[in-house]
C-alpha cells in the first residue's frame, strides 16, 4: 500500500476515534459542525421550495441511503429490494454512483463481465448479484435513471445510496443505521460522522438497523454461509467445513470493523488489514509468505480476480429482513401505486 493511502488510513482511525468516543477534539469542531449543519439544512430547503431543479422520472423511485459516512450495509439492503421487487412482479432497476470508476463518460450501464475500473467496485457487486434486473451508474442519478428508462423495460428503481441526490425526486426513502455505531455523537461532519442532521430520519419512510433495531426501527441481519474463491469463482467451501481457522482477513469497506466482527462470529481468528474504501488491491497487497489463506470482502473480491495467487477466498454477505418490514413495504408500494 501506498503512503498516501496509508495516510488515508490514519486519517479514517483519528475520525473514527473522534467522531465515536468522548474527547476534547469533539468541541474544537464543532462550529464547523455547525456551519455544515446549516449548509445541510439551506440545500434541503432550496430543493423543497424549487430553488433548485429537480427531476421526476416516468417511473416510482425507491431511495435507499443514510446519513452517516462509512458502510451500514446500504447495498445488500439495495440488492434484497431489487430481488423482492422482482418477485413482487415489478420491472426493477437499480441506479448507484460508480464510485471509483474511471468511465469516459456517464451513465453507464452494468453487465457482470463488466470492467471494474471503468463502473466502480459496488457497481459489479449489484449487477453480479441481481442477474436480469439491469443496473446503469454515474455521478449524476437522475441521468441513471432517464438512461435505464429509455432503454429498458423498468416500471420502479431502486437508488442505492441516493439520501443526499435531492435533485432525483423520490416516492419512498430507505435509511440504513449500524446498530453498533448508530449515529456516533450525534454531530455533523467533520466533528461528526452525520451527512444530514438526526432529525432527517423523522422524514424517512422506513429506518432499518444492521444489527439490533431500536424503537420504530426494522432489523436487518447480514448473514454469511459459505466461503467462495475469488479467482476460481465455481469453487465454494460451507464456512463450517473451511480447514483454516487462522487467515489474513483484508476489507477496503467503509466499516471494516463490521467484518471483521462478522468473520470472529463465525470463528476465524483474524490477522486484520485495513485498506481506505473501494481501495485498487494489488497481488503484493494480499501475499504474506506466511501460508495462511486470505478472505476478503465480496466487493473486494472484483479487484482480485485475476491474481495468481490460489489461496484468496471471499465471504459472499446477503440481507435477511423481516416479515412484518415486507408488509410495511408493500403498504408504502401500494400507497405509490394508488397515488
């Protein structure tokens, strides 16, 4: 790994430390908290009252998103909705930014086989996991979706991690908390880890929580059976039969912690890597010379493929949600449906 990217590291570990423990660097920012606060709330209202243009596509949009920075599980959440919409007897699509990816020009759309570099990591991740249901990126949503329009069969869309893209309007918003972090002090970058201000959930249609739900909250449970190599994917192991309990665990996430925490459940023991989030891993990155096997994340695991290197594994996560949060989802659907 580079310095740079080492430094990137430090620098996520000193936020972490800020924004969830009790320190003094917590009051040094907080009129900057403020002023982004304010910025937030400025923009929100801007949209609302048509400062601001907006687009309303032909179609139903379904936003799932949160307010705080780092992983919370927001695309498994994207992946399970797009697949019980599809069983539900819609015509999904899913819109998501192509973060990382170096594309000529945007939107895009997304094949499995296409080339990471180009749409991003999360990109190939959903459009692997989704099958038929097709997936268009760029930074611009509502290009996305105008896109997928105009060139598929779509009557819904799902917006993965669309919260903050106030310009693509929306009919039922989706906001993921981590039950463990929840929304850390409570404040507004940078003294904070909050995009928006807490009470933008008393806005939100549906908050699910990754872990233990709090109250008017739906739990969400990320669950892993099998291990599956990365670079020859038709070979999977059940975690249960895996011989090597001691591995090298390596997660370019934005909340790495959470798999470690998830691979200790399932009883590794864990020589932990941290890399900065949608990291290019490089075949150096992932040799140790020391035998052990390495398990990464499923969206680390695209950058991977093509290494030499036969011991490299990744832990395929899908979400599980409840029956009374699908009947609460149908509800808002069918209140979408009726007008």
């Amino acid at each position: 790994m580079s310095l740079s990217n080492r430094i990137i590291v430090i620098i996520n570990r000193m936020l972490m430390h800020i924004w969830y423990d009790k320190n003094f660097w917590q009051l040094l920012l907080i009129p900057f908290s403020a002023a982004y606060q304010m910025i937030c709330w400025c923009r929100r209202v801007a949209f609302r009252k048509g400062v601001f243009r907006t687009y309303r596509p032909s179609v139903p949009v379904l936003v799932v998103g949160n307010i705080s920075v780092g992983g919370t599980g927001k695309t498994p959440l994207s992946i399970w909705l797009a697949l019980k919409l599809l069983a539900y007897g819609y015509r999904p699509g899913i819109v998501c930014s192509g973060y990382g990816g170096k594309a000529d020009f945007w939107p895009q759309q997304v094949r499995p086989d296409s080339d990471w570099t180009v749409v991003g990591d999360e990109a190939i991740l959903i459009a692997r996991q989704v099958d038929s249901i097709p997936v268009a990126v760029g930074p611009t949503r509502s290009n996305s979706v105008e896109a997928l329009v105009a060139k598929h069969d779509v009557d819904i869309i799902v917006s993965d991690d669309g919260l903050q893209h106030y310009v693509l309007e929306r009919d039922i918003e989706i906001a993921v908390v981590d039950g463990v972090r929840r929304l850390g002090n409570g404040r507004c970058l940078p003294g904070g880890p909050l995009r928006e201000p807490p009470a933008r959930l008393e806005d939100i249609d549906l908050i699910v929580c990754k872990g233990i739900a709090g109250r008017g909250e739906y739990p969400m449970k990320l669950t892993a059976h099998c291990l599956r190599s990365v670079n020859r994917p038709e070979i999977q192991v059940e975690v249960a039969d895996f011989s090597q309990r001691i591995v090298h665990a390596v997660a370019g996430i934005g909340n790495p912690s959470s798999f470690f925490t998830l691979l200790r459940s399932l009883g590794f023991e864990l020589h932990e890597h941290v890399f900065p989030d949608h990291y290019a891993l490089t075949a150096e990155d992932v040799t140790f010379g020391d035998g052990l096997p390495v398990i990464m994340t499923e969206k680390d695991s695209v950058k991977c493929e093509v290494f030499d290197h036969e011991d490299i594994w990744c832990l395929p996560v899908r979400a599980e949600l409840s029956d009374i949060f699908e009947e609460r989802l149908k509800a808002l659907l069918q209140g979408v449906a009726d007008g």
